[in-house]
C-alpha cells in the first residue's frame, strides 16, 4: 500500500519533508516512528488524514502521515 509520510520541524533534520512509502499491510504509525528511529518521547501530535492518533493506529492505502514533535520554548 501507498501512504504519505511528512515530517515535521527538528523531525526533518537529516531526513524528509514528504515522501510517498511503500507498506505492508496491517503497518502501524508506531512502525513508521520506530522506522525513522523518531524518539517516542520527542513525540507530538500524529495525524492521519487531517485527525489526531495514536502510535497504535493501523494505516491504509491512501493514508497522509504528519508526525510533529513536542513544541519547546518558554
């Protein structure tokens, strides 16, 4: 299956901005996260298709992936 992954912010650094994947199945947001070696404790908010979810979340073909980290600042 075919899914949109865009990253976001410091998420980009030595990565990508948007890249179209190539997916099995059955394929989790947390797999996607773990795949990019994204800290899970640096974790925003993760949308798929416009609405916030979790790293459990199954993905489908089609699908846009946005993973933001945390915002920091003060």
């Amino acid at each position: 299956m075919l899914v949109k992954v865009k990253l976001f912010a410091t998420f980009r650094t030595g990565r990508f901005k948007a890249k179209d994947s190539i997916m099995d199945e059955g394929t989790t947001v947390g797999w996607v996260v773990d795949s990019l070696h994204l800290p899970r404790e640096e974790l925003g908010i993760i949308f798929l298709n416009g609405h916030a979810v979790t790293p459990e979340t199954v993905l489908n073909d089609g699908d846009t992936l946005s993973i933001f980290p945390m915002v920091g600042g003060g």
